[in-house]
C-alpha cells in the first residue's frame, strides 16, 4: 500500500493587529515665545526656592526632613502646565515644593510653612513633607512611599463620580513603583477607567540605590502593560517634551480612556534629602547633567533663539531672586502656632 504523504505544518498564524488603543507620540509643545518665557520664570522659582530652602535648612531654620528639586523642574511645569486649577487635581510624595510652585501657590505660604510658622500653608504643621492646598487641587505632600498612589487613584474616582471633568495627576519615583499598592491602584485605575494620570520622576536612584540595581524591569513606562494600562517615556529634561506629553495625555483621559503612565527621565542635583551627601554617584554624573542637561539652560537657548536677549533673562532672574528672598524674610518673621494648634485638624467634626 502506498504511505500517505506527511502531513505539512501549518504556516505560522500572522500577528494580530494590536486590539487595543494607544495614545498618540507625543511631539514637543510648540510654545510661543510668551508661553515659554512663562515656563522659564516658572522653572527659575522653583530653582531659586529651593536653594533659598537648602541654605535655610543649614542655618536651623527648617527641620526635619527637607527633599529638593533642584534639577527636575521641567516635569513639574511641563505637566502642570497643561492642567486646569480647580478641575483637576495633584498629588506626590515628599519632594512637593516643586508641584505646589508650580500650581501657582504663593511662594511665601510654602516657605512659611517649610519653617513651621502659623502663616504657613498647613498652619506650619504640615512642614517640608505634607502641604495641601485644597482650594488649588494640590492633595500632598506624602512622607509614606507610595501612598499618594492609591490616594491619587481615589482622587480620580472622585472625578469620575462627580462627573466634574477633573483629571488627577499622581506623582511617585521610581523607588516608589515597586511598592505593591501602586499595582493595586493601576488594577482598579484601569477596571474601572478612572481618569489619572501616573507620572513616574524617574530620577535614576530610588534614595540611594541606583534603578538598575533596585528594578528588574527600569523602563517604568512599562509597568502597566499587564493592566493594559498605555505607558509613555519622555525626556524629563526638555519642559516642551514634557508639556507635548502632558497634552496627549490629558487628552486620553479626558475622552474616558481610563489611566496612562508617563515615565519622565529626570534627575536631581542634590542628594535625596539634605542628610544624604549623595556618594553613590560620581561628581562627574553630576556634572554632566548640570552642563548638558540642564532644563533651564535648555530652555533660555531656547528662548535666545526667539529672540529673547541675555540681559532680559538676567532681569528675569533678579526678579525671581527678590521674590523668594521676600518669601524667606516673610517666613523668618512670621510667628509659630500657638500650642493650641496641636489638637486642631484631628478629625473630621468638631468635638
């Protein structure tokens, strides 16, 4: 009898067409020469604060902890930017004088509330780690790694629940996306389509321990893949990167498509806190970063190429000079809460 002829292995299927939606490339935000003079100013605030915060915390005058932000002032104006005070909502962890400049809180509310004065934003009780401002949207400054994560997701709920057009933006780092409530709150984000948007400052070291080291996976924007959840890594550096992202992303979830994660690649020139004498990064990484990087050089040339002179943009700088000393002097002569101030803000009702 004659054998049957072998049968031929099927030909591979063709790749399925992706079945779900992703947002699009973000492209840098194309700003006017007044829009971006803005962000310049913004970013110089922030800068200028908080080396005013830094030489304070060394003469005593702020205590505790004290996390700057010097170096990563594009992702905080570039995303706040594109957000609207009173609709949507903020909330990071404890490196939070950035954000709250950056929502447009008076830089002497902050001060005063860095050197625990009642003039303070929180009344001075809140201090360097735990500032809120309702009124604006800004829900903290969180000393709890990750939590603001979950807080950040019911922020979104509430929007949503309220139908109140809102958007929440939830801040962490990369040491804090290896916290298991943030893949929690990304589950639920996502089942029910909660308009938030994770931004991950990855700054490349989680306290003190370098992203390769900390995390099996070191491209955050990644994270949420397995919750379907789109991710986007931006330059963290650039504050028109960060606004272009900021635009697509916002627009995602503003049309009801739930969560997105926008990884920004950043870094900070100081140590984590100013206790820690940063000697797990070389002066050299430093250094390249401040003259290669740097998102406020980076936009003056920006600006100078629109014409701006060089001698506005030192004016610029006086002027944000004289604001924060302004802001330091109306902090050191402020007074302290009265002692009464301790049993106030416990609960919700009045007892």
């Amino acid at each position: 009898m004659a054998r049957s002829a072998t049968p031929k292995a099927a030909a591979p299927a063709a790749p399925k067409l992706p079945n779900r939606e992703r947002p699009r490339e973000p492209k840098p935000f194309k700003a006017s020469k007044n829009e971006l003079l803005d962000f310049y100013k913004q970013m110089m605030l922030i800068r200028r604060f908080e080396e005013r915060a830094g030489q304070l915390y060394g003469l005593g005058l702020i205590g505790g902890f004290c996390h700057l932000y010097i170096g990563q002032e594009a992702v905080a104006v570039g995303l706040q930017s594109a957000m609207k005070v009173g609709r949507d909502s903020v909330i990071t962890g404890y490196r939070d004088h950035g954000h709250m400049l950056a929502y447009g809180i008076d830089p002497k509310l902050i001060m005063a509330e860095l050197t625990g004065r009642a003039a303070g934003i929180s009344r001075g009780k809140g201090g360097s780690m735990h500032m809120f401002s309702v009124e604006h949207g800004f829900y903290g400054g969180h000393g709890i790694v990750g939590a603001q994560v979950s807080l950040g997701t019911g922020l979104a709920f509430k929007h949503q629940y309220a139908k109140d057009g809102g958007t929440c933006l939830a801040y962490f780092g990369d040491g804090a996306a290896n916290q298991g409530q943030v893949y929690e709150s990304f589950n639920m984000a996502k089942l029910w389509d909660l308009p938030v948007i994770y931004a991950i400052e990855n700054n490349h070291y989680a306290m003190g321990t370098s992203v390769e080291r900390s995390s099996s996976e070191p491209e955050f924007y990644k994270r949420g893949e397995s919750h379907r959840i789109p991710g986007i890594q931006v330059d963290g550096m650039d504050v028109l990167a960060v606004r272009g992202a900021a635009e697509e992303a916002m627009a995602w979830t503003q049309a009801g498509k739930g969560p997105i994660i926008l990884e920004l690649l950043t870094y900070r020139y100081r140590g984590h806190s100013m206790s820690d004498p940063a000697k797990y990064r070389s002066r050299e990484e430093v250094q390249s970063y401040r003259e290669g990087r740097d998102p406020i050089e980076h936009a003056s040339q920006a600006l100078q190429k629109l014409g701006v002179k060089e001698d506005e943009l030192k004016a610029i700088d006086s002027e944000i000079k004289q604001i924060v000393i302004d802001a330091a002097k109306y902090a050191e002569e402020a007074p302290e809460p009265e002692a009464s101030e301790l049993f106030t803000d416990v609960l919700v009702e009045s007892y």
